[in-house]
C-alpha cells in the first residue's frame, strides 16, 4: 500500500470558565467532505493499523491519525466529551488537508496505470504501488519524471492479446526503475516484434534502472535514437528477440549499459532476432561496463552494420563477459563485430578491456570489415581498435579472429586457452577479405594492416577439433606485428605460428609445440620441416623462410610468374641436390637474389628468370627427376618484404 497522508493537529477549545484549554476527551470523527461518511483513518504511516471512529482526545488535545492520500481532504467533527471535561458546542471543521507531498503520485489511486502516468506534472514522482495489467501500450511522454515501482516484487504485465509494446518513452530525463516487466509472450497472437520498454529517436538524458524484463514476444529492451541515456542494473532474459537493441534512424549520442545482464534471449526462431545485445548504427558513443551476456540463442554481443553508409564510433566494452552464446548452433560469437559487406559502414574507435569471451559456439571474440562484392573499392571498415587484457577459452572453433578491411589495431595481453573445441582452428586468426569478394590477390581494400599482436599466451591441453597454430596472419594481411608470443600444445606444423601474408613481422616466441613458426614477414627459421604437399608428390617437406605461392610441376619460370604482390621466397632447395650443377643445369630449380650458389654463377643476370625469388618444381634433367622426393632445404636465411 501507498505511503499515507499525515494529518495532526492539537484541538484547542475555548470555555467560559477556563478560557483556552485542550479539548481533553472530545470525540472526533473524520468525515468525506459534506457527508457522514467515515473516512478510513490509520495510526501508521504504512497503513496496516486501522483507527476506529470516534477517536478520543487526551489531555494534550492532540489529533493525529493518517489517510490515503485520495482521501486527503476531509470534514472533522468534534464532539464534547462527558463532564469533568471542557465543555463545548459541538463543531465541524470543513474541508481540512492532511499533509501530503503533491509532486508525489500513487498509481493505485487511479482507475490505469496510464491515468496515473497523465496526471503527472514534471518534476513529480509515480510510485506504482500495486501490479498492474495493460490493455493497451503505456506511453510515457512528459519530461522530468520518474516512475518507480514501491519494491522490485511489482509487476507491470501485458494483458492477453496487448499484442504491441508495453511501454513506449518519448522524453527528456525520465527515469524508470524498480519494476518487473512481464511480456507474457505466450498469450499474444500478434507476429511481433514487440518491445518491453521502447524509446523512440525523440528522448534523451534518461536513466532506466533496477528492471527484470522477461517475455516479451520481440526485445527487452529497444534503444533506437536515444541520447545520453544510461541502462543500470537490468536483466532481459528469456525473450523471443533480443535482450537489449540498438536500431537507430538518427544518431544516437554517448549511451551507456552498466552491469545487465542478456540471459537466453532469441528463443523465438521466426524472429531471426536471436542475440543478446544487438547494436546497429548509426550511433556515435557506446559504453558497456561490467555487462554478461549467457546463453543466448545467437551472439552474445553483436555490433552490426546494416546495408547503407553508416558510422559508428567511440565505442568500449569494460570488463564484460559474453559466455556460452550460440544455442541455436554452431555459427554464433561471444562478441561479433560486423561491418556490412555493401553498405560501407566504417566501425572506428572501439576498445575492448578485460573480460571472459568463452565456451560460444564457434568463436570468442570475431571481428569482419568485407569488401563490396558489387563495388570493390568502397569498403566496409573497422579501424582504430584495442583489444587489451581478454580472455578467450574453450569456444567450438578460432578463439580471436580478425578479417577483412581491418587496420591500426592493438591486441594486447590476451589469453587464449582449449579454443577450437569443435572444429579446426587457430588461437587468433587474421585474414584477408573472402575471396568471393574478387579481390585480385587481396588488394590493399582488403586486407588486415597494421595490426599488432602483442603478449599473447596461448595453450591448449584438450580439444576436439584441431587448433592449428598459435597465431595464424593468413592470406591478406600485411605489415601485421606478433611479439613476445607464448603458444604451447598446437598440433599442426609449424605450430606456433604461420605467416601467409605480405611484409608481416614475428619476433621473440617461445613455446612447448613440436616446433615454432615462420613466415615471410621476417621472422625466423623455423625449428622443424614444413609439409606442404604441393611442393612435391613425396610429401613435401622442406625448410622455409619467405612466404611462397603455390606452383605447379609444369610451370615455366618467367617473369610473369613472379609473386609480385607477396614475400617472396630466398631460397628453397631439394635437401638430396649436392651438386651446383644440378640446380643450375637446364633452368635449375630455383633463382637467389645473389650472383652466386655454391661457387657457381645462376642464369644471366636480367634475364626472365633472374633475381625473381620462386620455385618451379621441375626436372634438372630426365636423369635426375628431384620433384619425386618433395624435400628441400633453406639455402639463404634471409628474406625480403614489402614488394
């Protein structure tokens, strides 16, 4: 029940024998207004006391008592009590007001919660102090009022076939708090989506707080165009839609999510609204801080582009945890960040720092810049990014994996553990734009650039699917940085790490995997033979510095064979070749970037196949056919980049 209005006067009564004194046992009654109707009258402020008419005065002729606020106005009725009392005529005190706060509403008061919510004045409070069905959408459309509920047990609920939203916010500085917000999605026949709590682009510098939303046949929580707006303390759970969304048609400036939770959101398949947090532009300025997103049906959190030009920007994720997301299948996230493949949306300016990214369906953390496949050249974007501190453990397939149009971004200190659960993987992968995007050898609108991986400590110690490498800088990426990397327990050579990019560089690893790494960015000799079966039909094994491409047994070494636009290969030579003459007779197996192999002169300088750094896999001569074993060696540990 509401809080009470007070009423308390001392009664006063003037005698002919003693002048002023306390009324001293008068009877009072407390009447409505020109009637002898009791009013309900109450000795505490919580009204769970009731007083019995007529009350009697002691000696002090104090009168006090509570009543609902409703009943705040009132006639008083004084009645003379029995001799040795002061004697009086008996009077009536019209229209007396208990006090009573008047910016403060009580919905119980009023036939609806939206009546309650219409007589409101800005500045003023609703306390909703009783459940409450709706019939129809609560709309909220004044500034400067807060609705809260009397505790967290009151409940606003929609009514059988409400079949739209249940609250609608269009305003400045309202807050709304300390309610229960029951979707009863099982009894609404409309198709959806519908909304918990929807704001529309008109609102602004509100705070909604303290609020369990459950299902609702469409979204907990909508945000759309709101400004400035911050979300505290709100579980959305078990939603047809998505537990909170973003989906703008004007920017939105500077929102902030803090500690709420997204649990098994998206349980409706039809609505193909299956996350937990769902963003999409345009926005500028988002904050999440300390927020879980566990066990939804799609991702966990998901920023995503749509099909026009849009921006979003200034974007941090402090200490949030998205867990166990992907019910529906394996192809979902604990984070995924998306910048849509035809509508050029550029995602700028967003840190990731600390929190557990684990045990998804497929992968951890996923970030994706495509490039147009209708117009090559205008690419989505994902630049100016910081991952710090993260953990990422036991998701089904790559822990981190970062593709497409990515450039200036950091990631430090990851931990990356038991990743690639279900299917082949890598503990961090960067790739290039998908080659369905006809990108002629992963032109620079495509590929990942400048990024650095930093301090990154990888392991794994049990896994269903096979986790590859450490760290995987795949076809595509160029002047990428790995460093300080610890990778232990890879299973597929060369383990740690594996560069099949363009001017990447991979300094200090160390690691218990069968062996370390090497690419063409820079890096180091590797410590056991790679195996790569398209080098020769006897398995492949050579030792590697440079990144090389793929020949055939057929190819003629001319200059348009060259590996323009990737490392190119120093020198790759069948381990069993004793002889300079073997190479170098009848077009030999490979050109240096000297004037000398072994003592002896290569092919003339300035010729086709002079100083062009590949392999063609082809006899020396009918007698000696090297292409049968497949084994070669490094021959110059040097390696060249950025051609």
């Amino acid at each position: 029940m509401a809080r009470l209005a007070k009423y308390t006067e001392s009664i006063l009564v003037n005698t002919t024998a003693s002048g002023l004194v306390a009324a001293e046992g008068a009877e009072v009654s407390i009447y409505y207004p020109d009637t002898t109707t009791d009013v309900p009258m109450y000795s505490d402020s919580n009204g769970t006391v009731s007083v019995t008419p007529p009350i009697v005065l002691g000696a002090d002729g104090l009168l006090q008592f509570y009543v609902r606020s409703q009943d705040r106005t009132f006639d008083i009725k004084i009645v003379a009590g029995a001799s040795p009392y002061p004697q009086f005529t008996t009077f009536t005190l019209p229209d007396v007001s208990a006090t009573y706060d008047d910016s403060v509403f009580y919905a119980s008061e009023y036939s609806t919660l939206q009546a309650a919510v219409t007589a409101m004045t800005a500045g003023s409070k609703l306390i909703v102090d009783e459940d409450f069905t709706l019939s129809a959408t609560l709309t909220v459309d004044m500034d400067d009022i807060v609705i809260e509920g009397f505790n967290r047990g009151i409940r606003i609920r929609a009514g059988t076939n409400l079949n739209d939203n249940l609250i609608e916010v269009e305003g400045n500085r309202i807050t709304i708090r300390n309610l229960e917000i029951d979707g009863n999605d099982s009894n609404q026949s409309g198709a959806g989506p519908y909304y918990g709590i929807k704001f529309t682009d008109a609102s602004g510098d509100c705070l909604i707080e303290d609020i369990y939303v459950h299902g609702v046949k469409g979204d907990g929580i909508q945000v759309n165009g709101t400004s400035w707006t911050t979300f505290r303390r709100i579980m959305s759970q078990a939603n047809q839609g998505y537990g909170f969304s973003y989906d703008a048609t004007v920017v939105g400036n500077d929102n902030t999510f803090d500690d709420c939770v997204a649990a098994a959101n998206g349980i409706a398949a039809g609505l193909a609204r299956r996350d937990g947090f769902n963003f999409t532009p345009p926005f500028t300025g988002l904050t999440m801080i300390n927020c879980r997103a566990d066990s939804n049906f799609a991702h966990g959190i998901h920023i995503a582009g749509r099909a026009t030009s849009e921006t979003y920007k200034f974007i941090r994720l402090i200490g949030c945890n998205a867990n166990n997301n992907g019910v529906a299948g394996p192809a979902y996230a604990g984070l995924k960040v998306v910048s849509n493949s035809n509508g050029g949306t550029i995602i700028r300016d967003l840190e990731i720092t600390g929190g557990h990214y684990s045990v998804n369906s497929l992968y951890g953390i996923y970030f994706e810049a495509s490039e147009s496949v209708t117009n090559p050249g205008t690419a989505s974007v994902i630049r100016n990014f910081h991952i710090n501190g993260v953990t990422i453990a036991e998701n089904g397939g790559t822990g981190l994996y970062l593709q497409g149009r990515l450039s200036y971004g950091q990631v430090s200190n990851p931990i990356l553990y038991n990743n690639c659960a279900a299917v082949n993987g890598s503990g961090i992968t960067l790739l290039g734009a998908s080659a369905s995007n006809a990108l002629a050898d992963f032109g620079d609108e495509g590929r990942v650039r400048w990024v650095v991986i930093d301090n990154p400590i990888i392991s794994r110690d049990a896994s269903t699917g096979t986790h590859e490498y450490g760290v995987n800088l795949g076809a595509g990426t160029k002047y990428c940085v790995v460093k300080d990397l610890i990778a232990v327990g890879m299973q597929t050579a060369p383990y740690s790490w594996v560069d099949a990019g363009k001017g990447n560089l991979v300094t200090t690893v160390s690691g218990a995997s069968a062996g370390l790494g090497l690419g063409g960015g820079g890096g180091f000799p590797s410590m056991a033979l790679h195996t790569d079966t398209s080098y020769g039909v006897g398995g492949g094994k050579f030792w590697l510095t440079g990144r090389t491409r793929t020949v055939s047994t057929t190819e003629t070494r001319v200059g348009t064979h060259r590996a323009s636009s990737r490392t190119r290969v120093l020198s790759l030579v069948p381990l069993d070749i004793t002889a300079a003459s073997q190479m170098m007779s009848g077009g030999g197996w490979f050109q240096d970037l000297t004037n000398t192999v072994s003592g002896s002169a290569t092919a003339a300088s300035g010729g086709a196949t002079a100083n062009m750094g590949y392999i063609t896999i082809k006899n020396v001569a009918a007698a000696t056919n090297y292409t049968t074993t497949g084994e070669f060696m490094i021959l110059c540990a040097d390696s060249i980049t950025g051609i």
